[in-house]
C-alpha cells in the first residue's frame, strides 16, 4: 500500500460556472498536468463540459447505477473503487460530487469513515451547495428555521410544519409520488409547494408552484431537482401535530386559560378517565370509526391532562410518559426488536411476561414472594377482573381440566342460590348476595372456557335488550298507547315480534 495514499473530494457545485471556486478549478486544472485521476460520481451534471472543453480527463461511476440494485450498494462500491485506486496510484486521487461534497452526499460520508481504517488520507475541498441557490432562488431566510431532508428516506416524524423544508434527492416522478404520498400525511392536498429544477443554471433553472397533490405531475424531475415546502402558521397544519395538542393544553391549565380545566385534580378527571374509556369501547362495538376517531380524542386529553398536572409541579411530563412507553415496547417484544423469536401469539405472551418479571427483579421486587394474582387493577369492572384472576390461578395449575367440570361447578352454585332463596332466616340477604356472586364467577369460568370475552358478551346482551326494548316503546307510541295502558302480555308479543325484525349490529 502506498504511504501516500490521498484522495480529495471536489464540489462542481450547482451547475454555474461563475459559481464554481477558484481552488476547486485549480485543482482540477492539475490533474491534466499531474499523475492525478479524476472520477465524477455521475457524468449527469452541467459543469463536466467545462472539463471536456479544457482537456482534463476523467472516470466516472454511472456505470455503478446500474450494476446495483440500491442506492446504498451503488454508494458503497463507489467508495471501494475510489480507496482501491488511491491505495494502488502513485498519484492522488480526485474525486468530484455536484454541489458541496458535505450535503446530502453519502459517497462522502462513506469515505470519511473508511479512509482512516485503509491509512488513507482524505482531503475535503468545499463547492457551492444547492441550498445557496435554494435560499437565493425561493427567497426565504434559513435563520427563520428549516431542515434539509432526503426525499428517498422520509418519513412524516422528520417533518416539522413550523420550518421551512427542502427536499432533495427527487430522481423522477416515482420519487416525487412517493414524497407527495408522505406529506399529505402532514398537509392538507391544497398546500402550496414549490418544485426547483437546476436552481442558478442559465437557461435550464425552472421554478414551479403546485399545489401538493400535484406534485408528481410536474415534469423534468432528475438529479438537480429539489422541493421546497414552505414554513406554515396554518391551524389546519398545525393540528395534526402532538406538539400543538401539548401546547393547547398548556394554555388550558395555564392562569390565562380555562377556570374549569385550572380547577381540575387527578381525583376529580378520575371518572372522566373512565367514561371516555367506556366510550370507546361503545364506539368499537358499534363499528362506527369516524366517532371513534373523536372518542379516542376525548380519551386522550385525559392523558394529556394528568400529565400537564404532574408536569406543573416539576415530577413528569408527557414527553416522559411517551420515552417511557416507547422504551417499555421495545424492551418487551425482543422478538421484534432483539434476538428472540416468536412464531404465535401465545409465545409471544411468554416474552412478554418474562420481560415483566426481569424488570421486577432488576427493581429488587423478589417476585417469588409475590402472588400469582398481583398486578390487577383493583378498580376493574367484575366481570373483567374475574376473568384475570381466573386466568392469573391457571396458570400455575389452579384450574378445571374440562369445560363439562366447569359447566358441572355452575350448576352447583345455581343449587346454593336457589337454597339461598329458599331460606326466610336473618342472614338469607347475606348468603344470597354471596351465592349469586359465586354464580357469576362460575359463569365468568365458562366464559373463560369458550375463549368468550364475559364483558363483551354481557355489553352485546345490553344491546340486544336496548333494541328489543326500544322496538316496545315504538309500538306502543305508533297506537298512542303508554306503558300504564299496556299490560305484559301484549308487550312480550312486540318482544316477540321485536326479535324477529331487529337486527343486533
């Protein structure tokens, strides 16, 4: 390997001649007279005539494009060939980029990691960027904040409505359908953009203002291309970022804000947490997803409510409850995020538990001295915690090997109510209160058994009974008739007649 070993990387910058520095030609220049090489990343750029027109010879790796299948492999061998030929020339090795070689160039990137690990020296000279003619041409100042993004990765967490945005790397039309698809996930189908073609090249520069959804219909995207998406006060944009909600409710408990939301505690939003919980789960029941979409909203704000209190007096804030979550998630599905494998949703339930009780233990809770059935809520409905503690004993063993053993344990406690209806002593309301709770864990084990949710089977009998009884009150008000007016047995015939035209959904 030679000691000597160097290569320096160029920027052509934009496609300007006039822009193009002075180093940088010079540098170029002596290559024709030196044992240098020169390689263009692509021979696609404006100012490779300037080195045809004066004779200074060069490679170029447009053959890599299509030799590979990605941009990161196309990008990889090309930072291979340029450190082989540095490390087998005598001479240096020149290596030019459009625009400036620190932005948005992966080539670079590459090379700055690998260099120092082949003992070869890498030497950076600068070149007008696109963005210089990116702010000069569409006329915004950075300083009132933007970001640079690449149009081949995004993804709509990266993008910030209240900056100024620039896109590059938009190839062709594919790339900006894509890109289109990804910021309609952010901005309304109306928002204004601005396409650049060949920003400060005399007689190819084109600037085009769309609307988004037209983005993918302007024509002449390439390598030269860029988007820019300007900077939004719009409370049409804004709302569909986490950061306004956290802002808006800021300002709810603020002093400034609302007297009722100042005046609320974690123990008076309890039931409301509760409620909307409940409401919800009405909504999904009702397959109904535009109400839905509202309700989850309404459940939300309770979140972010007794957060914004706990953030008011310095413990935590929301920010924390969603690293803690995303943590948690990530730590507890090692077969999606880690090593571990899960092919069926019950093995993944084993990792999952196993996570929790290696939490526990790193917390120095000694689980083995911990009940089966700790960790259920204490104020869940009794049907659902039932069902847990049921589930929780069985899994040490605890539990009726068969349905028919189960069904058999449900008659027996039907008998010890009925026994317990039948006793006209002073302690009868007690035992009745107790057998009858027996009865319905016993039905809760059957439930458990049949893999039915007891919840859910109880809420759709709710239903049922709401539109059976609904139809009642529609026939008796048909006939004018009330309920005084109408004895039993003509409204078990509408319960009847209700059964057979309603339709539970």
């Amino acid at each position: 390997m030679s000691t000597h070993a160097t290569i320096t990387v160029v920027g052509l910058g934009t496609g300007d001649e006039d822009q193009l520095t002075l180093g940088i030609w010079k540098k170029l220049q002596s290559a024709a007279q030196s044992q240098a090489v020169v390689f263009l990343r692509t021979v696609d750029h404006p100012m490779v005539h300037m080195l045809e027109n004066n004779g200074i010879p060069y490679r170029t790796f447009d053959a890599n494009y299509v030799a590979h299948q990605s941009f990161e492999e196309v990008y990889e061998s090309i930072a291979e060939a340029l450190i082989q030929s540095a490390m087998g020339s005598t001479g240096e090795v020149i290596y030019a980029v459009p625009g400036h070689p620190m932005v948005a160039e992966y080539t670079v990137q590459l090379l700055k990691q690998r260099c120092p690990e082949q003992g070869v020296t890498l030497q950076i000279m600068g070149g007008e960027s696109f963005l210089d003619q990116a702010f000069l041409r569409f006329g915004f100042d950075p300083i009132d904040g933007f970001q640079l993004l690449d149009a081949t990765s995004l993804s709509r967490y990266t993008l910030n409505p209240q900056l100024h945005t620039i896109i590059g790397q938009v190839y062709d039309t594919y790339t900006a359908s894509d890109l289109k698809i990804s910021l309609m996930e952010s901005y309304p189908d109306e928002y204004r953009v601005v396409v650049g073609h060949s920003l400060g090249v005399a007689g190819a520069e084109q600037i085009i203002e769309v609307p988004l959804h037209e983005l993918d219909h302007v024509k002449g995207y390439g390598n030269l291309s860029l988007v820019w998406v300007p900077k939004s006060e719009q409370d049409e944009v804004r709302y569909r970022s986490f950061g306004r909600l956290h802002e808006i409710v800021q300002i709810l408990r603020s002093p400034e804000g609302c007297p009722w939301d100042r005046e609320q505690t974690h123990a008076s939003l309890r039931k409301n947490l509760i409620e909307e919980a409940y409401e919800v789960l009405e909504t999904i029941d009702e397959d109904d997803p535009e109400h839905m979409c509202e309700e989850l909203g309404d459940l939300l704000l309770q979140v972010m409510l007794h957060a914004q209190m706990e953030e008011e007096i310095g413990t935590f804030t929301v920010y924390d409850v969603i690293a803690t979550l995303n943590e948690k998630l990530i730590r507890r599905h090692p077969h999606v995020f880690g090593e571990n494998k899960a092919e069926d949703a019950d093995e993944a339930l084993v990792n999952w538990n196993a996570m929790k009780a290696e939490e526990k233990r790193k917390k120095g809770i000694d689980v083995t001295k911990q009940s089966v059935l700790d960790g259920i809520p204490r104020e869940l409905p009794g049907l659902m915690k039932a069902l847990k503690l049921q589930k929780k004993a069985a899994t040490v063993g605890f539990d009726w090997p068969e349905l028919g053993e189960v069904m058999q344990k449900l008659e027996e406690e039907l008998a010890e109510l009925r026994e317990a209806i039948a006793d006209t002593s002073e302690d009868a309301a007690a035992a009745r209160l107790g057998e009858l709770g027996d009865v319905l864990f016993s039905m809760v084990n059957v439930a458990r058994f049949l893999k039915i949710d007891p919840e859910e089977a109880i809420m759709r009998t709710n239903r049922k009974f709401i539109q059976r009884f609904s139809y009642i009150e529609d026939q008796l008000r048909l006939k004018g008739l009330s309920f005084e007016q109408t004895g039993l047995s003509e409204m078990e015939k509408y319960w009847q007649e209700a059964k057979k035209v309603t339709k539970l959904h």
